[in-house]
C-alpha cells in the first residue's frame, strides 16, 4: 500500500502503514484498487493509543493469512466508527450484514436469499477490500463456516468449530484443558484440531470437513461432542445454553456450526479495550503456565518469526472439500431461514438489555428442547408473553388478556417474532424508546408436553414451577389461529382436565405394630447415607430410589394448630428458620395443622425447575428481613419433604422405611413451597437414568426394610452420584492474578484423619489438594472476607507440599465446604476440582472421605 503511485500494497503487507499527514485524506492504491484514507491518526483503542494508521498497518501485515481463512465466506462486520471507547465511555458499534450504497464497485459480493428478505455480503477475498473495511471502522470480520461454491451458492461447511467460553470464575487455563479433551475426542473421529484463542475470554478449535454434510448435520454433531465432554467432565464442561449454569464451568458452544451463525475470522481484531486478536495458537503453547490472549503486536511479531500456524486446517480444507465443488454441492445444506431476523430488526443491543444473539441455531423436525416461559410485560398496556421453545428458537403469542384460567372463556393470542432461547431467563426493564418498552418478569416458566403442533394449531401442557402463577398445576393449552396463513390472530383455550381416578390414602400393614408415643419436642438429627454404586446393592433387599436434590438437608419440626411454631434446622443444630420465611405458612398448610417432624431438602430451583446449589448459597446466614426479602426475588426456595419421623407427638423412627413412606404421602399435603417428590422402586439404573433425564445429582437407594437411625450413617441408604462431590475444610489461601489480585487464587483445602481408638482432640487435617474453579466474582469477595477473619502464621496440615506452601495463607479450619472433583489421585489428591460453594450446616468433624466401594471410608 503507496500514496497515489500505484504500488501494489507489498510494503504494508510487511508491515508498514502510511504515515498520518497533515492532510485528512490520503488515496492509496492496493492491488489496483485505489482507497481514500482519512484520519489516519485517530486512536482507535485509547487505553493503548492504538491508531487508525496501526490498524490499517496491521491488517495490510496478516492479509495473507487472514484472507485465506475468510476468502468465499459472508462477512458479517462491527464498526467502531469512532473508536472503541473507555471502560467508563464506551464507543458505538455498527453491526454490518448487508452493504451499504456506498461500497465499492470492486468489492466482491454475494447474495444469500432468505424466505422473507435478502442480503448482500462482502467477501473478504484481498487486500483492498480488507483495507477499505478498516477505514471505515471495521475492527471485526465474522464469517461462517461454509464458503460460496464456484457457482456462487451456499456450499456445505468445510470446516467445524467449537466456541469454549469460559463462565465467571473460571479462566484460559481451564478452556486449554477443555480443548485437550475436545481435542482427544475429535481424534477418535478422525478429526485434527487447532486452537484459537478468541481475543475476547475463551478459545476456538478448527477441525477441517470434507464438504459432504450439512450444517444442520455438522451442528448435531458438535452438539453430542459437547454432551460427551460434559459427561466426561460434569464439574468442568456445560453444554447447554442457559446462561445461570454456567458460573464455574467452560461452556462448549456447538452452536457455531449453524449455517446462520458466524465466528469471529481468525486474524481479526477485537473491538475491546485494548487490541486484542483471535489468535491461532499451537498445543504446545496451550501446555505453558501463564497462557494469556494475545495482542496485535505480539501477533505480528509471530508471523514475521514462522508460519501460521492455522494453515494446516486450511491445508487440509483445500484437500477435502475444494472450492470448485459443483453448484450442486451445497443446493440442499446452505442457508436456512434466519428466523430471528425480524427479532433483530426492532431491536439495537446496545440500548435493550434483552438478549439480541447473531442469529438462530439451525432447527428442524426434533431438534431442541420444550422448554416454556410466560412473562408479564407491563408495555404500553399489561399483557402476558407466552412463548414455547421450538426449532431452535421460541415460538411467541402475546396474550392482551392473559392466561385463561376458565375452560368456558377464550383469550386472543397475537403471533409475534420469533425469540432467541436466551430469552427463557429474560427479566428486566426495556427502556423508554425502544420496542417493548417496559418492565418484563417471569410470571411462570418449565417444561411441556406437546400434543400437536402445526402450523395453524398448536396443544401443549405447561408444566410449571410450584411458586409461578400456574402453582406448580398441569394446564393444557389449546392455540389455535383464526384467520388465514398469514393471520397474527389465534386464540388461546384452556383444555378441560382429562379424567382420572385418585389415589386413596394407603394405611399402614395391619401386622406392624403401632409405633410408641414419644413428646413432641424430641430432638432428632439426620439420618446419613454413605457413598457408594448400583453394586453395592444386594439383589436380595428390597430398596427404593429417591432422587438426590442439591440442596441442604433440613429437619423441620411443627406444632399443631393454624398459628403454631415451625422451626428449621441444618445438621449441625442450627435454626435456619428466619432465612426461608416462604416455606412457614406452606408448612402449616401441608400439615393440615397437624404437629410433625419432618426431614428434606431445602431447595432453590433455577428456571428449569433444576436445583442450583450456587444459587442457594445467597440465602444462607441471612437474617435481616430486608435482606431476606432482597434474595427471595432471585432465589425462591422450596422444601421437598422425603422422610416423616414424628406425627401428632406420635414417633415413626423405629418403623420401616416403607411404612413412613406411606405416612408421609398420606399426612403431608403439597403446597407452594413444601413438595413431597415421587418415590421409585424397580432397577437402580432406571432411577438413575431419570435423574441424570432430570438434570439432578443421583438417586438415594433406601431399603424398605431400614429404620430411621437418627445421626448415623449405615449401609441401608446409600447416595450414589453421576459426578463425585467431597465435603472439605479450608486451611489456607493462595494469592490471585488479574481479576483476583484483591481476593484469592485458590484455596487449600484437606480432610480431617481418621482417628485411631482412644485418641483425643482434634484430628489432624489431611491435605487434599487446592481448588481454583468454579467460584463466582461475588463469593470470592465474600470468602476472601472470611478467610482474613481467621488467619493465623502456621499450616493446619500434616503433610502440606512445599510449592503449595510457598506463597499460602493459612487460616483457622473451621469453614467446611464442597468441591466437585473427577477422581482421587494415588496421593489423595483431589483431580480436577471445582468448587461448589460452603456449608454451613457441617462442621470439620462432619466430613469424612468419599468413597465409592463398600469396603472404603463411610463418607
């Protein structure tokens, strides 16, 4: 690139800009094409004084490179006309698909035909255009996974690429981890991969296609990698979308393979704070400590010292899946309909907090989840939301009337845009100005049931949360549209309840024996079960499965009467009662009035209906009724009741699991809050296949036959887990990096020793490892404040290692919590820990070693 004396642009591909004037405009000619640049000297990235000049400079330097991984790909830009701004001030982006009327004739483009609309992309296939875009405040270029056939239609992709973002506490570190086990995987295939570091958090893997499968087909595969590598890795890897699970976890989007999505092009900058690239990477590379993102100096400095190293992917793509393919090719397998376009249309994500994604995944017949959600939208005027996940995207009716609630009474339901799914968890405040401009809540959400779905009538049952404005009912729902194919009229109808027969109560056997009567204030604690498998099951004992809730163990303890007292307490003896003011009057009400001790789980449910132990970390300690009623918004709690251990001043400890079982369900009422969930009997390994269906921890095998051991852990409850969790005390604290240089690194963590007969006092703390995922921003600060509470100058361990050591702060062990862990090394170590969060309602002396064979310690 020269000024004006027709130079072919081969001294800026080496790195040399043009020099910023006087003058506000220069005309440069690349490749034969000549460019107007202006304010060359206008810093784009302030924090680092990066210049427009830079950035022209820099993309002139990797053209190469980046052209051969974008050349025949529709590019998608976002401009920083002005540049990116400060922290406190940032710069406004242009999100770019379609070009503009004042592009160049020489521009290479495409056309890509949708249902409803077409749009016109450039393709970045030289250095002029390349050029022209960085004048006009491109500083990102994102292209999708499939190139443009020789005829100039959409060809099947020809590359895949796994997107790992890393959720909040977790780092770069862990995304290399997660990228050698993808990479591991895809080896098995037959696929090679190369990483990527984003520019932004996480890291992209590029495996070269042949060009013989679909997107659709492409992402279905990405999609089963992604569950494998959270299967394998359940503490570490997520592969669904919903945004509150993944704190602590790397989040594998395989969503990027859709033919509608696109990935930031590697070589690209980003429109960050300071200039940032998506930089290829070697594996080596990913081994070292202290991997970090790269910047564009630093890139340039590789390239100019080796090759790219991302051209064996593209290597390998020019070998499998040429461009010369036949139009033919793709015909079938390129772009679908965007189904999210008119979504995006009336929407700036800049000024909406709703979720405004690129685009939709791909969907088809079967594909997707069933998930709902109803909000209340207080607009222009209140009306209700109602929408069903489908497709890949959610399907959408605005109800002006809201959600009939009487057979005999239909409402209007208007057909809306499409949603992106990220809007299953949307609640908040639309601004002033914008469309759909108002505060938004979730009135209900869960899962349903489909019935028929066609185009012009749909019948689900809503399956809802027991607290969402459906009180946890089934409803069958009935939409049905009432004009022509084009009509945005339907009405809804609520279905009649099919009948069905209910269950008497069940009274226990006549040949037990009518249990003693014990006073109502006796003291209980929980009964414990140990770790342990299917195996560990004698075929010859009758058992049933409970699911494992992830939550925390609670003995409730009622007078009789409608005003009478009603107490909570952990294990360890702590009354909790003042933290769950919800689950008071919902007690009395399930009880009937009645006086009982009760034993569950206490509960916070995430918008799936699954139980999120992070989030019910927020009520713990809480007293404050302002507080309390601050966190009840954000984390509602219930209490699933699993055991009956006193009635009416009446004890049921000593009888049999099966006969209390039965009491429970015949006393113990569900409402609201307090639920009584299903007892199954049949295999262990039906139960725990729906508990992992569900999302849930595991399964608790009772046998019929045990009675209530209160305080003890036997052999006749036994806790068997998809994913290993192990009970810890803290005894020091390692400094952090970066974010965390004010709070912590990682915490050193052990589990108390065995003690031998008649030894006395404490029992000394067996180092057990240091975890440095899974926290959240907010518990970091919140532990950090503890820990410094209680330091003291010596190591709490018997057998600490010396580099742990080095730099640790030791504290007092008194603060129990819990980790997620992949296995025990030979060491006893833990593997691959992450935590999960504290426990208040254990003490040291609580926690013991899991095991998983019968003969181990009891855990």
């Amino acid at each position: 690139m020269a000024a004006g004396r027709g130079a072919d642009g081969h001294a800026a591909r080496n790195g040399r800009a043009p020099e910023a004037s006087a003058a506000r405009r220069e005309v440069v000619t690349v490749g034969g094409r000549r460019v107007t640049l202006t304010h060359l000297e206008k810093v784009m990235y302030p924090e680092t004084g990066t210049t427009k000049a830079d950035i022209l400079g820099y993309y002139a330097a990797v053209a190469d490179a980046l052209i051969r991984h974008a050349q025949d790909r529709p590019a998608t830009r976002k401009r920083w006309v002005h540049g990116v701004g400060t922290a406190d001030e940032p710069g406004q982006v242009f999100f770019q698909k379609n070009l503009g009327d004042g592009t160049p004739a020489w521009v290479e483009r495409r056309e890509v035909a949708h249902k409803a609309h077409s749009t016109v992309y450039p393709l970045v296939n030289d250095l002029a255009t390349l050029t022209w875009l960085a004048q006009i405040g491109t500083l990102e270029v994102h292209v999708p996974q499939w190139r443009f056939d020789a005829a100039g239609a959409p060809a099947s992709p020809d590359r895949l690429v796994l997107d790992l973002d890393p959720g909040e506490g977790v780092g770069l570190a862990e995304c290399a981890e997660v990228a050698r086990w993808a990479r591991a995987l895809l080896l098995d295939m037959g696929l090679d991969t190369m990483p990527v570091t984003s520019g932004s958090k996480g890291i992209h893997l590029y495996a070269a296609l042949d060009g013989s499968h679909s997107s659709e087909q492409v992402s279905q595969v990405a999609h089963e990698l992604a569950r494998a590598l959270e299967a394998d890795h359940p503490g570490e890897v997520l592969s669904a979308m919903t945004r509150s699970l993944r704190p602590g976890k790397v989040f594998v989007d395989w969503s990027q393979n859709s033919a509608n999505k696109t990935t930031i092009a590697p070589y690209s900058l980003r429109g960050l704070m300071r200039p940032f690239v998506a930089a290829p990477r070697t594996w080596r590379e990913l081994e070292a400590p202290g991997l970090e993102q790269l910047d564009y100096r630093q890139v340039l400095k590789r390239l100019e010292r080796g090759r790219d190293p991302l051209a064996v992917v593209a290597d390998a793509i020019d070998e499998k899946a040429p461009r010369a393919r036949s139009a033919g090719a793709g015909s079938s397998t390129g772009q679908t309909e965007d189904r999210l376009h008119t979504y995006r249309s009336k929407r700036d994500a800049g000024r909406t907090p709703e979720p405004v994604p690129d685009a939709a995944p791909t969907g088809g017949p079967g594909v997707g989840g069933a998930a709902f959600v109803i909000q209340e939208h207080h607009a222009r005027a209140l009306h209700f939301d109602l929408r069903l996940e489908h497709d890949g995207v959610l399907a959408s009716w605005a109800l002006p009337k809201g959600v009939p609630t009487d057979p005999t009474h239909n409402h209007l339901a208007v057909h809306t845009e499409d949603h992106p799914l990220e809007y299953l968890e949307f609640s908040g405040d639309i601004p002033a100005g914008e469309y759909g401009a108002g505060s938004m809540t979730i009135w209900d959400s869960g899962t349903y049931s489909v019935e028929k779905w066609r185009d012009d009538e749909v019948i689900v049952t809503l399956h809802g949360r027991p607290d969402g404005g459906l009180a946890g009912a089934e409803r069958e729902y009935a939409l049905i549209r009432t004009g022509g194919a084009d009509s945005r009229n339907w009405l809804i109808h609520l279905m009649k309840p099919k009948p069905g027969s209910a269950a008497g109560a069940v009274s226990a056997p006549a040949e037990v024996a009518a249990p003693a009567t014990v006073a109502a204030r006796t003291a209980y604690s929980p009964m414990l079960a140990r770790s342990g498998s299917p195996a560990d099951l004698s075929p010859d004992s009758g058992w049933a499965y409970e699911m494992k809730w992830d939550g925390i163990r609670m003995l409730a303890y009622l007078d009789g009467g409608p005003d009478g007292a009603v107490r909570f307490l952990t294990r360890n003896g702590n009354d909790v009662t003042a933290s769950f003011p919800e689950l008071v009057d919902d007690l009395r009400n399930a009880l009937g009035q009645h006086s009982a001790v009760l034993d569950g789980e206490v509960v916070a449910l995430d918008r799936r209906n699954r139980p999120d132990f992070s989030r019910l970390q927020t009520r713990l300690g809480l007293t404050d009724e302002r507080d309390v009623r601050r966190a009840r918004q954000g984390a509602p709690v219930h209490y699933f009741v699993f055991d009956l251990l006193e009635h009416d001043g009446v004890a049921a400890v000593d009888q049999p699991y099966s006969v209390r079982r039965r009491a429970l369900e015949e006393h113990v009422t569900a409402t609201g809050t307090v639920q009584v969930p299903p007892a199954f009997d049949g295999a262990a390994a039906d139960a725990l296949a729906t508990s992992a269906r569900l999302g849930l921890e595991g399964v608790i095998a009772k046998q019929n036959g045990s009675s209530y051991q209160s305080g003890r852990r036997t052999d006749r409850w036994v806790k068997i887990k998809h994913v290993k969790a192990q009970e810890v005390v803290i005894g020091g604290w390692r400094p952090g990096n970066g974010h965390r240089g004010s709070t912590l690194g990682s915490l050193l963590v052990g589990i108390p020793a065995e003690r031998a007969a008649g030894e006395t006092g404490p029992a000394p703390l067996r180092y057990a490892g240091r975890i440095g995922t899974g926290f959240r921003d907010r518990d970091l600060t919140a532990l950090r404040r503890r820990l410094d509470e209680l330091a003291r100058t010596d190591s709490p361990f018997d057998d600490v290692p010396a580099a742990d050591a080095a730099d640790a702060v030791w504290v007092e062990p008194v603060l129990v919590g819990e980790a997620e862990f992949s296995e025990w090394t030979p060491s006893g170590r833990l593997r691959h820990p992450s935590w999960r969060g504290l426990r208040p309602d254990k003490a040291p002396a609580d926690v013991v070693r899991e095991e998983q064979s019968r003969h181990g310690a009891d855990g």
